[in-house]
C-alpha cells in the first residue's frame, strides 16, 4: 500500500449549482488540497475533481473533472453536461489554472 502526500493547505468547498449532479450536488461541501506540484505530470489528474480558478474570471472558482490532458492543456467538464459551462466554452486550461484536487469525495 503507498500513501499520498497531503498537499496543506486544505480548503472546504461548497458546491453552489448542478454542474457537478449527480455524484456532487448543490450544497455539498468537498475538500481540496493544494494545487499539483509545479512541473508534476498533469495526466496524473485525468479523472480528478479539481478547482479551477480562470484567468478570465478571476477569483471564481468552478468545480469539474480532469477529463483530458494533451500538448494543448488540461481539458475539463462538470459531471452533468447539460448544466456546465466548462473547457466545452472556454477550450483548454493552463496548468496555473488548477488551483487545488479534491482530496476527499
């Protein structure tokens, strides 16, 4: 069995809308860790509930999954397509972008 490190600080989060239905929904509280390590491999986050943080939205910050990772950036979407605005609107993430991983679900 192999532990992972626990990246502080850790941040409670409240789902606020239906991008993430149905495994998160609206008012659930999630908890994240610290963003990836600078120069980490970011295919490692395929799959992974991150919080995103956009340059074009400043200190907003939107809940979604990892779903691709390619020369271009990190692609990411809610869970419930229909109610998400994610990388299917904005195209893809920088690395900066990801501000902390889910660390319990």
């Amino acid at each position: 069995m192999s532990l992972s490190p626990i990246r502080l600080p850790l941040r409670r989060v409240k789902i606020s809308g239906n991008s993430m239905l149905p495994k998160f929904k609206d008012g659930r509280i999630l908890l994240f860790q610290g963003a990836p390590k600078a120069g980490s491999d970011p295919h490692t986050l395929v799959g992974k509930i991150v919080l995103v943080v956009r340059d074009s939205y400043p200190g907003i910050f939107f809940i979604k999954r990892v779903t691709r990772v390619s020369d271009e950036g990190i692609w990411v979407e809610g869970d419930n397509l229909e109610a998400s605005t994610d990388s299917r609107t904005w195209g893809f993430l920088q690395a900066h972008e990801i501000v902390a991983v889910a660390f319990r679900k």
